[in-house]
C-alpha cells in the first residue's frame, strides 16, 4: 500500500489534529520482505508519549502483510497526535479522519 514510512529508530508522528476530529481508520502495511512489529500512541496535546497513551504494543505484522485499526473510533482535539514506532524501515501508515 501506498504510506508514509514510520522510523524504526524513533516515534512518527502519523497524525496531528487540527480542531476536533474522529480517527475512522489506520492502515499499517509491511512493504518489506522482513517480519517486523509497530507500537501505536494517542498523545493528547502537551502531554507526552508513554505506557499512559500506548494503544497496541509490539503488534506483529508479518512481511508484505497489511493491518486496518478500523473497529474503534479515536476522538481527537486540537494538537493532540498519534504517534507510531516500527521496528524494521519498510512499516508504513496511513490516517483516515473526519472533522467533528
């Protein structure tokens, strides 16, 4: 799939909200031929990423494979921000939201 690369050596921002605004779905895709994992963090604004805003931890996703975070919905306001850290460089996002 067609995505923004998460580093595997720090937290991406993947996602800034700018107003109030629902997360309907994230798409993580593995574009390498590597078995890797990715770390997921909702951080609301002026707080900082930690355990507290961990959503998913380490969660596998086998090479060339795709995983959709789409059955919850995550409510936003201004500034706050997902986060995503990879453990391999070919792990990619992408953000899907609406405005409130």
């Amino acid at each position: 799939c067609s995505s923004d690369l998460i580093s595997s050596t720090s937290t991406t921002a993947i996602y800034t909200s700018s107003g109030n605004n629902a997360i309907t779905t994230i798409i993580f895709c593995n574009n390498g031929g590597t078995n890797g994992t990715f770390t997921l963090y909702a951080v609301a604004s002026g707080n900082v990423i930690g355990t507290s805003t961990m959503i998913l931890s380490a969660m596998p996703l086998p090479a060339t494979e795709t995983f959709t975070l789409d059955t919850e919905k995550l409510i936003l306001g201004n500034g706050d921000i997902i986060y995503a850290q990879a453990s391999i460089g070919t792990i990619g996002a992408t953000v899907s939201s609406i405005g409130l």
